[in-house]
C-alpha cells in the first residue's frame, strides 16, 4: 500500500486528495484549486478556463 497522497489548495490551502487545474483571471496563471473554491470561482467568471485534475490515486 503506497502513501496517501494530498495537494493543498492554491487559493485556500486546505489539503485535498482531488484538485481542479484552472485559470481564474487575467494573469493566466495556471492554479490547483480545490472543489469547494472552484464552485466559487467557475460561475460567471470570463477568465476561467479547465486545464485538467490531478487526483491522488493514479491510474495503473
């Protein structure tokens, strides 16, 4: 059994085992955000664009 692997969020640092890659405004600057702040940041706002999940278990 291999170790549990976690990311912290960009926006508010809280460790998750799945996180959203996204753009959120004008710097595209890419970020890992968790659900509950992608929720926030994916209505309504011109900039977002997807960029894909990283999730803690891979694939084999």
């Amino acid at each position: 059994m291999g170790r549990v692997r976690q990311k912290e969020c960009d926006r508010c640092h809280i460790l998750s085992k799945v996180l959203y890659r996204v753009q959120l405004d004008s710097s595209q600057q890419w970020w890992f955000i968790c659900l509950q702040c992608w929720q926030q940041v994916s209505d309504n706002n011109p900039y977002y664009v997807y960029g894909g999940t990283w999730k803690a278990r891979k694939r084999r």
